[in-house]
C-alpha cells in the first residue's frame, strides 16, 4: 500500500474518530463497553475488512493500513474493540475452512456480531500453545471442551473464537456466548472496558464449529496475534499523541511568577523527552508493519517485530501518561479532566496481549535463537 493512499485512510480515520471525552466517560462501565451504532458505522468504512484478503471478499490492505486506522483511535481513546474484534476475528475467519467460518465472517464484516478471542490460561500468555482450554476428540467429529480461557475481549462478544489444546496441536473453533457449559465472567479493566474470564465445563464443540487444527490452526492464530500486536502498539501511538498535544497545551497556558511554564528549561527537556518516547514508537510501529506486510517475511520474524513493537509502544505509553499527570500537577489526577482517559487507557492497553517486559523477554529470546539485532 503506498504511502499516498495511507496518509489518504489517516485523514478519514481522523475525521471519523475525533478525541470526544464526555462519550467516552458515558460509556466506561456500561453492559457492551462500547456503542454498537458507532461499530456499525465502523464496519461501513471497511475498516474490519482491511486484514481479509481479496479472494474472501476483504480489502486486502495489510498491516501498515490497519496500524493507521488504530492509531487515529488511539488518538480518541475510543472504547470500541478494533484490534480485539475488528482485525483478530477477520484475519481467522478469513482463512479459515467451513461454511460456519464464511457466514460469520460475513456478519463480523457487516459489524452485525461481535466476535473475541480466547486461549489465555488463568496467568496470562504470549504463545497459543499455552491456552487454558483442553479438547477431547469425540467419535461424531466434535470436541468437549474444559479448561478457563482468561482475557477474551471485549466481554460483551456474541461469540468467541476459542483456542483449544489436542494432542497434535490447536483446535480453533466458534462457540456463541450462551454454549451451554459455558461460564462468563467480566474482568473491568482501567480503561472501564471489561474483558471476559471463560470457564468451560465439558463443552461440546460441534464438527462444523471447527474453523482448524493442528498446525494450521496455530499457524492461524499467531499470524493474526501478531497483527493485533502491531496495531495495538499503533493505538498506543495514537494516544501518545493526543495526551502530549493536552500536555504541551497546557504548559503553554499554566503560568507561575508571570510567566508559562513552558518557558522553564526544565519542563522543556522533559517535554522533548517525551516526544523522543513517541517518536520512537511511532517507528517501531511503522518498521513492524512494513516486516508483516512483507511477502519474504517468515513467522519468526513477525513474531519478533511484532513484540518489537509492543514493547516499544507499551514502555513509551506509560512514561508518557506518567509524566504528563506530573507536569499537569494536581489537575492531571482529576476525573474531570481529559488526560486521565488517556492515561487509563495506556494502562489497559499496555498490559492486554502482553506488558513490555514480557516482549523484550521475547524479543530477546528470538534474536538469540536467530542471531540476529533488528529492534
């Protein structure tokens, strides 16, 4: 996708989600977490089509295109699951095999349903192969399922993408959120999004419920982890840039002993700190994004720049919320003002799909593994 057309989808992403913190604070802890009318408004965009290939009906745009449209939600602390929903979903149904997989996909596209992913065991997880839930073939085809599924965002999903353990690999299946067996629990976050704790109790899975297995199946799901990493380090930019516009608006206007605080060298530096932590996130993104979009690029080496990507943009995000509350002063820790939306949000994003130390830990396992020094 060339650099024209990207800067051509940044502008009407901004346009579409401008920073708005009264509808934002409305819907902090609301049942869906999110406004189902402004997801459908989403979906006429196109925008969750953009990681579905041609051949299935998607725009084909690639990474780079869906690391553009999170960072502009990003930049609106939007509540809507984009990455979560709008990209893990597509990119698995999209490659998928059964006609379960086709009509779903088209009901996701269509932003009639909303679909979350679950693997993680109870302590959390990077890889696909640690999931909390455990299959059993049965003789008609299908599976029972048991095991807890931690962190399946957003909790309101009207069905989720379950990650299951065989003896030869994963089993990637659908099941809709009222499965008898199935258990929900809402986990809130910071951010008052919530995400969903499964526990499955001898669930059957049914044998057109099956989307994959086996290597296919892992292969399908770390493929598009890796995506949804890369664009949620986009969506970490996006509220960089926001809570640094607040910030640098606010050491313009604030002043002591007659003048802006602004003008104090100190504040100065710290300021420049911080655009330097975005910055160098913003290119860790752009360097993900162009490896996952590569044709040549082989799975470890997305994994390795997608983690890349998360640990930078996760690391920057907190620094730089943090130390914006503190040039802020007291303000800055009120609910009344905007930069503690940003703030919340850096928190619950940083965190999902892995913290940065989890990454650098990664990250540093892969180049050891394969010699290489890319960052």
């Amino acid at each position: 996708m060339s650099q024209d057309m990207l800067d051509m989808l940044a502008d009407a992403a901004a346009s579409f989600a401008r920073p708005d913190a009264a509808r934002v604070r409305r819907l902090r802890g609301t049942p869906e977490g999110f406004d189902r009318a402004r997801w459908r408004a989403m979906a006429e965009l196109g925008w969750f089509s953009v990681v579905v290939p041609e051949s299935a009906g998607g725009l084909g745009l690639g990474a780079a295109a869906a690391a553009t449209i999170a960072t502009a939600l990003g930049r609106a602390a939007a509540p809507e699951p984009f990455v979560a929903s709008g990209l893990i979903a597509p990119w698995c149904l999209s490659r998928a095999d059964g006609s379960q997989a086709a009509s779903t996909l088209a009901a996701v596209l269509a932003g009639e349903q909303v679909i979350a992913l679950a693997w993680q065991p109870e302590q959390g997880c990077l890889e696909p192969d640690g999931t909390g839930l455990l299959a059993t073939p049965q003789t008609d085809g299908s599976l029972r399922l048991s095991g807890t599924a931690r962190f399946a965002a957003p909790a309101s999903a009207d069905g989720f993408l379950v990650a299951a353990r065989l003896p030869e690999g994963l089993a990637l299946g659908l099941l809709p959120r009222d499965r008898e067996g199935l258990v929900r629990l809402d986990e809130p976050a910071a951010d008052g999004t919530a995400s969903a704790v499964l526990r499955l109790s001898d669930v059957r899975l049914a044998a057109d419920e099956l989307l994959a297995i086996g290597t296919r199946a892992g292969s399908l799901v770390r493929d598009a982890l890796d995506v949804a990493l890369v664009a949620s380090a986009a969506e970490l930019v996006g509220l960089m840039d926001h809570a640094l516009d607040i910030t640098l608006d606010y050491l313009r206007t604030r002043k002591q002993f007659g003048k802006p605080i602004g003008s104090f060298q100190a504040l100065q530096h710290r300021a420049v700190d911080l655009w330097i932590q975005r910055q160098l996130a913003r290119a860790a993104v752009d360097a993900a994004a162009a490896v996952l979009d590569s044709p040549g690029a082989d799975a470890r080496a997305r994994t390795q720049a997608a983690s890349s990507a998360k640990a930078r943009a996760a690391h920057a995000a907190l620094m730089l919320c943090n130390q914006s509350v503190q040039l802020h002063g007291a303000i800055g820790f009120t609910d009344e003002y905007e930069l503690g939306i940003y703030l919340n949000r850096a928190l619950s994003l940083s965190a999902w799909l892995g913290n940065a130390a989890e990454h650098r830990r990664r990250w540093g396992a892969l180049t050891e593994a394969t010699g290489t020094q890319t960052a």
